[in-house]
C-alpha cells in the first residue's frame, strides 16, 4: 500500500475474517489434503502420524461452521473502497475480523504467536 503512495495510486486494505467460500469447501479440501498425504513419503507420515491428518481434518470441518455463508460484509466494504471520496486504508469485513484480528495486530508478535 505505501509502496504504490509514491505513483499516486490509493490502495485499501481489505481484511476479511472467515467467510463461507469455495475456497474452504470442505470436500474439495479433505480430497486435496488426503490427496497430498498419500503422496508423502513414508518417512514424513511417520513423523506427523494419521493422528495429525485426522485432527487437522476435524478442526478444519468444525471452524467452516463458524464461517459466515455472508459474502456482502465484503463486497460492502469492496463497494466502499472504489466508490468513497476518502476511502480508508483498511476494512475489516466480519466480527471475527474486528473483534479478533485487529486486536491481534495491536500485540507484539510473541503474544500473537502465544494466541
């Protein structure tokens, strides 16, 4: 962003939290992960073990429920961003985003890391 100030161009930020996506579809992403798993060398799937793969799994499945199926949270603020007088240099689209991830960028690293 700051880069780009000097050739005058204005550029926003937009953070989005977790939103309901084809990104995160979670068929699509257990055939990718189980896919590359099973191409893994026999040395590195002892090392992370079937607990590791399953558990990730899991957890993967269980956070797409708290993603919010909501895409407009994000378009507003892409709508915003093109159209404003003054735009402001960053977004946040989603409560998880303004109520966990700019907290978070306030921190010191090694307390994030910690979280």
């Amino acid at each position: 962003r700051l880069e780009m100030r000097d050739f005058g161009v204005k550029v926003s930020v937009i953070e989005p939290g977790f939103f309901r996506t084809q990104i995160i579809n979670m068929e699509n992403m257990e055939n990718s992960l189980i896919s590359s798993w099973q191409r893994l060398p026999e040395e590195i799937k002892a090392s992370y073990g079937e607990k590791y793969l399953k558990e990730f799994l899991a957890l993967a499945r269980k956070a797409q429920k708290s993603c919010s199926p909501d895409l407009r949270m994000v378009t507003s603020c892409m709508e915003h961003a093109l159209t404003s007088r003054c735009p402001r240099s960053r977004y946040s689209a989603g409560w998880d985003a303004k109520l966990f991830f700019i907290p978070l960028s306030y921190l010191p690293s090694a307390l994030v890391d910690v979280v």
